[in-house]
C-alpha cells in the first residue's frame, strides 16, 4: 500500500498547502481517494505530482465538513466512474455555534442532490473492496464532543451537538497489521484506535494516519492523549492538519519515533 498527501495545512516546495487534507492511497490494483481539501488544489497538486484523479476507483469523504469536501464538485468534474462514499450521516446540516452567531462549516451547497447519483451512503461498516474498509463511530456520548467544540447540526427538531455520526475510519489491512485513517478524528484518536481494533477481533492494528484536532487543547489534555494512544500498542502515527505545530511538538516529546508529520507530498508506504 502507498499514500500520498496531496492536500494538508504544511506546504512542500512548488507543492502549496491550504487548511484541508487530501490522501491519494493505492492499494494492490485499486485507486482511493480520501477527502478532497478546502479548494481545487488537491488536483492542481496532484498532475505535479503525476496522480492521476480520473483514475480514481473510490472516493471516500472522512466526515462532511468543508476543509475535507470542497473539492468534492471539481473531483466529479474530472473522474466520470468512481462514486463517492459518505456516512449516512452526512448531510449540509454541519455549523459552529458560538452563542447566537452560526458560521456554515459543512458540505458544498447542493452537492448532495447535484450529484446524487455519484454519492454512496454507507450505514455503519462497509467493506469499499477487499481488504478495505469504512469504519463509523461506536463510541457512546460524541454529542459532548461536539459541544466542546462547538460544532452543531441542524435538525428538524432544532440545534443539536455533533454527535459526528458522519465521520468514518478508512481501513487497510496490509502486511503490518490494520492502518487507520481518520482526516480529523473527532471523535478521539484513541477511541478509534479502539473501535478498530474491536471491530477486527484478533487483527493487530499497526498506525492511525489523519488529523487529532488538537490546535484548541491544552498540553494537559494532549499529553493524556498521548498516553491513551500509546497504551492502545500501535506502532505509527502520522498526523498534521488540525493537530498543528504547538501539539505536534507536545505528541513528540511522548511518542517519539512512532509519531511522523504530515504535509504534502508525503508518501507512506505499508
């Protein structure tokens, strides 16, 4: 398996960056596409790089949230054969709440009814192809994430805490054990470590690749993190994005060597 960021926050030479994450993974004869950033630069930044996105075979968004689905629109535009697989969850209902002012965080307008017959909505666990899999959220009490954050969701109903019920783990089984991404983990980078691992009974999980969103934590609450992360007993983590500089440094000095930063035009190899 090789990975490929095509899109994260830390540039690399000709190679910009924006606030977003796209990976550009091959495994065996099959093409995945994980997110599509903030902007059209995931495809400005692949043809350097000499990836090809009409070869895509599957697209899979982590979560609807528009640093990882703007792109989403020029991605249909230029591959006409993969669909793109979302959690059912996912709607353009996602917004930051702060008192009485909303700021719109979610999915590109529209995108879900003007291209509804590329989406695939996932319910739980799928299997994408073999040895491939899209992994949803069985951690109870997300909700008080998602108000810690302050990320809400519109309902009928009215304003609710995320409970990221759209949020999913992409999984590879590959000779090293079980490798985890999961574009911002909301949901708790520990606790998917964990839902992996329960729901592959006996598979040994090897890395946890994407962003902590850790850019608003405390170095307390990090180096907890830190902690919960290495008693989980996997060997690699590679994260960027939301976690940022501050709380990079901080997983350093916990984690060592097991932890590697993200930024475009890393490519990982399992």
């Amino acid at each position: 398996m090789k990975a490929t960021v095509l899109v994260d926050n830390i540039s690399c030479n000709e190679l910009a960056g924006e606030w977003g994450l796209s990976i550009y993974i091959e495994y065996g004869d099959k093409k995945i596409l994980l997110d599509t950033g903030a902007s059209e630069l995931f495809l400005e930044n692949a043809e350097k790089m000499g990836v090809s996105i009409k070869e895509v075979d599957y697209a899979v968004l982590s979560h609807a949230h528009y640093d990882h689905s703007n792109g989403m629109k020029a991605f249909f535009e230029n591959n006409d054969k993969s669909k793109f697989y979302l959690q059912e969850g996912a709607a353009e209902n996602c917004y930051f709440k702060k008192w009485i002012f909303h700021k719109y965080i979610g999915l590109p307008r529209n995108i879900l009814t003007d291209y509804k017959d590329r989406i695939v909505y996932v319910k739980e666990d799928y299997e994408l192809c073999k040895g491939v899999y899209l992994i949803s959220h069985k951690t109870e009490g997300l909700r008080q994430l998602g108000k810690r954050e302050k990320m809400y969701q519109k309902k009928p109903d009215g304003w609710q805490p995320d409970d990221f019920s759209h949020e999913q783990s992409l999984v590879f089984d590959t000779d090293k054990g079980l490798v985890i991404f999961n574009s911002c983990s909301h949901g708790g980078a520990a606790n998917i470590i964990r839902e992996v691992a329960d729901t592959f009974a006996g598979k040994k999980v090897y890395g946890l690749i994407g962003g902590f969103h850790l850019y608003n934590k405390s170095e307390e609450e990090i180096r907890t993190l830190a902690g919960k992360i290495k008693e989980t007993g996997i060997a690699y983590v590679c994260t960027g994005h939301c976690t940022k500089d501050k709380a990079y440094g901080i997983l350093k000095e916990e984690l060592g060597g097991m932890l590697h930063q993200l930024h475009v035009n890393l490519i990982m190899e399992f």
